[in-house]
C-alpha cells in the first residue's frame, strides 16, 4: 500500500504522516489563513469534469458517437470482452473533449464518476473504465478500410446536422481545405523529413464547412497523411467525395472551394473545372511570366506607395496558362501589394489566385479569398486546444484513429460553441468553453430513482450553463 502524506510548503511534515492504510493524499497550508487548511484528494464520488454531461447531451442530438462505433469491427472473443467498443470509443472521444488527450490519463480517470456515466454505467457501483493499455491496444486494432468508413460517417454526420439546422435551404456552401505540420519525436511510421516546414513530421489536411455568410467554419474531415505527401496529395478524392454529399443535402445551394497555393496542382484545378456549379479560387505560387504580368500594377503600386509612405496595392486580372500541365487558359487575379514598415526598405509583395469566377479582383481577393483566413484560428484550435498533433503511436492507421477521434471531439466542442449563440462565450475558444463550461467541480449522488451531479452554487457562467444544457434537449426543473 502506498504510503500518504500532506506535504508543507515544499519541506515534509514528519508530523503529517496518515495511517499506511490510506491512499488519500493531502497538501496542507498551515500559515497562510488563520486556521490551518487542508486540501484533501479523498472524494471518491466527486469529478473536476461536472459539465461534461454536456458533451453527451451534444452527441446525443448528433448521434456521432454510434455513427463511428458502427464503422469498427469487433472481433474480439465474446466471453472476454470487458468493454464494448462503443464504450471505448466514447471514453477516448470524452476525454480527449475534456483536456486528456494522452491515454495515460485512463490510470486516474477509470473510476471518475462522472466519465463513467458517459460511457453509459452508473457513476457510483458500475465498473471502472479501461486502462491505458486496453485503449492503446483498441487503437492499434483499427484497420485503413474502418478509418475510411469512419471518416465518411464523421463527414455525413456533420452534414446531416447542418441540413436539419438550415432545413436543407443553403444559399452557398464553401469548402476550405489546408495542410497543417504534426511535428513527431519518435520512429512512427511514414514520418519523413518535410523542407518547408524544417522538421520531421506528419502532413494532416483538415476540411471546414462554412454556410452562407456565416462566421463559424465547421470540421468535416481530418486526414492523416505521410509527412513528405504533396500539398495536393488526396484533395481530389476528397473534394468529390464532399461534393457529391453536399449536393444531395443541399440541391440548390452553389459550392465554392477555396485553396491555399499547395492544392494548386493541375489534377485539382482541372477536376473543379470539370465540376458543374462549383466556383473556386486557389493560390497561386509567384514565378516569372505571372510577375511579368502583374508588373505594370506593380510600377503603380510603387509609386502611390512612395507617395504616401505606407503599403499600397493595386488589383488586376490577366489569362494565364502553363506550356504543358494546363489545357487551357485559366482566369488569374492578382493584388500588386508593396509593403512599408518602419525602419525597413520598401517589398514588393504580389499575390495571385486562379478562379473560375467573374467578379472584380477586388472584391474576389478581399471579400472572398481572404475570408478563408480565419481557418488558421481553428487549426491553432486543433493543435493547442485539442492536441490533434499527438500523434505518438507507432502505428501510422492508429496515429490516423487518434486524429479522427481528436476531430470528433472538436465537432462536440463545436456543437457546444453553437448552442451559446447571443452569449459572451459564443465565439470563445475550444480551451476557454472546456475551461467555463465541463471543468466544474461535482458530487455524483447515485439513488434508484435519478443521479445527481451537484455542481457550484457560486458557478459564475450559470446563465450560459443553463441556456446551452436547454438548447441541448435539457428541461428545467
């Protein structure tokens, strides 16, 4: 048995040694109140994940869970089985939602409470959740044909949501996709050394719904991919696949795609062609015929720049086609920009964007293509308030099962965002709503009749609390 005792300070209190029949640990601070405190870790019915019953009521509304759980294959021996995999599944996914992304965090957190009524069992008699080693060995059992599965059931149940939201009635719909960097420390597989990032890593694409003029961008898909994988590298049957969804959620609604320069590859440019009422605008990398050709706007760019002392550019459009990978001529904007900081000399900074559209350059660049800016903010959401990039299987198909677990997580969190519309919290980050919303520290009291989590009289977002548990199905009571 492991020997317990409150620690003073950072010196230990001979004094403050408990029975060594006791696990309770507990810190004590003699000196800083008039009376001795003690902080005790020894409520075995108690959680600092109370609000996380809203993740379940969000999936719940979403059906998430169950949709990726039907993708996976059990083939186990019956009489062994301990834990269902839907259990195990929604464990990983809760706990990840909740800020406990690595595995190891299942040594603590098999008897909590309130993870045990997320899974399903009674939070005080039923049975304590897997270990680490199990979930690690459920996630090396998943194989590439139930990832893609799973990957098409996260892409459906997140559309199918966003069609009863909007009752099938979108005006435009646009898809933005994005590679990211998963910097690896370890011997995963397909982990390569990538030039523009300067390091080993993985390359996971990320795609984002956004409706109408609407602010928020939603997680669709998230893909795994070797770290030295082209920009392009499965966009194509990605985009149709997305494509083909969208339109039979929304038939009337026009689809727009919007790149970044590393989807500028000729296979994707010339499948969105081919793609009837799809607009599209990709970056486009700078090199010498397009510079040529922006560089009357440029002279101009510079002299209205030396006029006035600060960054100027001027918008323009030219046809442009390459000698053997384009079949034809293709509509390229381009911003002429010049850039002026103090203390620096003046940089041309000229910028290009291939597009099937026909309104002004302007207006192209500024209002639409510049709009996919605010991706980067849901990626950072990705990487620090999620930690997708713990990628620490050696396995590439588990590090991939971690990575759509991770985005299923963020869609509960996004489900949550959306349900604190006309609040203070409404565009707060996934970090913050974990921080205001599930870390809420609760006493699960178990009866015949109900189960109840008693959460803080003095809880300073109830209002938001309680409007968000009513638009995720809750009554009051």
């Amino acid at each position: 048995m492991v020997q317990s005792r409150c620690l003073v300070g950072f010196e230990t209190n001979p004094e403050a040694f408990v029975s060594e029949h006791t696990t309770t640990q507990c810190v004590l601070f003699p000196g800083i109140f008039k009376r001795p405190v003690a902080a005790k870790f020894d409520q075995s019915q108690g959680s600092s994940d109370g609000g996380a019953v809203l993740l379940k009521a969000a999936d719940q509304e979403l059906g998430l869970i169950a949709a990726l759980a039907d993708c996976v294959q059990d083939d186990r021996q019956a009489g062994k089985v301990r834990h269902e995999l839907d259990e195990l599944l929604t464990q990983r996914i809760m706990a990840i939602a909740c800020g406990y992304e690595d595995a190891n965090d299942a040594a603590r957190l098999a008897c909590d409470p309130v993870h045990k009524l997320l899974v399903g069992r009674d939070p005080v008699e039923g049975e304590d959740l897997a270990s680490q080693p199990t979930l690690s060995r459920f996630e090396n059992s998943v194989g590439r044909k139930e990832l893609f599965r799973m990957a098409e059931a996260l892409a459906d149940t997140v559309i199918e949501r966003h069609r009863k939201r909007l009752r099938g009635r979108a005006r435009l719909i646009s898809i933005d996709l994005d590679p990211t960097d998963d910097p690896t420390h370890g011997a995963q597989q397909l982990t390569f050394f990538n030039w523009h990032y300067d390091t080993y890593c993985y390359l996971p694409m990320v795609g984002f719904l956004t409706f109408n003029q609407e602010r928020e961008q939603y997680l669709v898909t998230a893909v795994l991919r070797p770290g030295n994988a082209p920009g392009s590298a499965g966009a194509v049957g990605l985009l149709r696949r997305l494509i083909d969804r969208l339109r039979q959620a929304f038939p009337e609604a026009k689809i727009r795609v919007r790149l970044d320069g590393g989807f500028a590859a000729p296979q994707v440019l010339d499948f969105l062609d081919c793609e009837p009422k799809v607009e599209y605008l990709v970056n486009l990398a700078a090199n010498a015929v397009l510079k040529r050709k922006a560089e009357s706007a440029m002279k101009h760019a510079r002299r209205q720049s030396k006029t006035s002392g600060q960054t100027e550019h001027v918008y323009g459009e030219c046809q442009y086609r390459t000698r053997k990978t384009w079949p034809w001529r293709r509509r390229v904007i381009y911003k002429a920009e010049v850039v002026r900081a103090e203390g620096k000399k003046p940089k041309d900074n000229p910028r290009f964007v291939v597009t099937n559209m026909k309104q002004n350059p302007r207006w192209l660049y500024e209002e639409v293509y510049c709009q996919r800016g605010d991706l980067e903010n849901r990626i950072k959401e990705l990487h620090y308030g999620m930690e997708i990039g713990r990628t620490s299987c050696t396995s590439f198909w588990a590090n991939q099962f971690r990575v759509l677990m991770t985005a299923a997580a963020y869609v509960l969190m996004q489900e949550l965002r959306s349900g604190l519309a006309g609040t203070a919290s409404a565009r707060a980050q996934v970090s913050t709503l974990r921080e205001r919303f599930l870390k809420l520290g609760a006493q699960v009291v178990s009866s015949v009749r109900r189960i109840v989590l008693h959460l803080p009289r003095s809880f300073p977002y109830f209002h938001s609390f309680h409007r968000l548990a009513l638009s995720l199905g809750a009554r009051s009571g």
